[in-house]
C-alpha cells in the first residue's frame, strides 16, 4: 500500500492509547520495532515525588511495542505537536522522535512519538518486574498511587486486547503483596 507522505501519524503506548486528548481521523492498533513498553520513568509528581519516586512508562529501547496509532487531520499537525509537547515533555524526560511504525492493516509509516532519555536523572533502568512491583507499591504523587495508575494501565492493555507479559508480571506480584501503609511525617511523629 502506498503511504501518503502528508501523513501525520502519532504513535501511542501508554495512556495516549486510551486518552488521546486530540481529535484524529484514524485510529489502527500499530507495531514499533526498536522498543518496548516498560516502567522506566521516575514519577516525581504524578505518581511519586522526589523522596519516593513511582514509576509510570516510557518507550525504551529494545524489543518491540504495541500500541495504538491516531492520523491527525493535516491543518491540525501543528495544534497537536503543541499539546503532546505540553502533556509529555514536562520535565524533558522523553525525546520527541519520529519512528517508522507497522499499523494492522500492514501499512508502514513514520509517527511522532515519545522514546525515553536514557541520560534523565529520571530514568529508572531495566528493572526486574519484582523491583518495579517494590517500588509501585509504596509510591504515591499529585495524581493518586502509583498502584492504581499500573492496574488501570493494564485493564486498558486488556480492554485493547493488547497483551505485555512483563507489565502482568508486575501486576501479578503487586496483587500478591499487601499495600504497605505509607505514613506521613506528621503520622509518624504521633
């Protein structure tokens, strides 16, 4: 199939799948080659904070990644490159990259897309699905646990029928593990 070179594709991972927050004129369940989905990113707001970081996901090398890719209307490229630079590069933890992504139809075409920086104080390495279990466990940010961001992630995997062994892993070992209370200062010195 021929691929307009007009075209712009942004590919999402993560909850841009299920949350895009643009308006797009197509959608297709796409292939990245090169990466991985993986819990990589330190949440120092959101889902964590500096003292006890959580995780949240970020595209990193290796492997390959499914997810969903959206065609945005052309007169709305540039509206949309400013909102995703606005929503993911907050603290400048993701490098803005255009990749070449395989869509379900078996279309190849080039698509926006946000690949973790590997040289960012705030990224966490490979880590086993048992030390991101650790760490999701106890941590909490701005936008609630770090837990219910890794459960509802997955639910939205299932929901997409988009399966990531890794990510059940760490699930699995969450689910198994009692929630530790995490006390605050002011709780502790009561």
């Amino acid at each position: 199939m021929a691929v307009d070179m007009d075209e712009f594709w942004v590919f999402g991972y993560g909850s841009l799948m299920w949350n895009p927050g643009f308006r797009f004129e197509e959608k297709s369940t796409a292939r990245a080659f090169g990466y991985r989905r993986s819990l990589c990113v330190h949440s120092w707001v959101h889902r964590g904070t500096e003292q006890r970081p959580g995780l949240v996901l970020g595209l990193d090398y290796g492997g390959s990644c499914i997810g969903t890719a959206f065609r945005v209307p052309g007169n709305e490229k540039s509206d949309v490159i400013g909102y995703l630079r606005e929503r993911e590069l907050v603290t400048q933890v993701y490098k803005e990259r255009t990749m070449p992504i395989q869509l379900a139809d078996g279309r190849r075409v080039p698509a926006l897309a946000y690949v973790i920086d590997r040289g960012h104080a705030q990224y966490a390495g490979a880590l086993s699905a048992a030390e991101a279990a650790e760490t999701v466990a106890i941590a909490s940010g701005r936008s609630g646990p770090n837990r219910e961001y890794v459960l509802n992630t997955l639910a939205h995997l299932k929901e997409m029928g988009i399966r990531d062994q890794w990510l059940e892993d760490v699930v699995a070992r969450l689910t198994t593990t009692a929630a530790p209370q995490v006390l605050s200062d002011a709780q502790r010195s009561l």
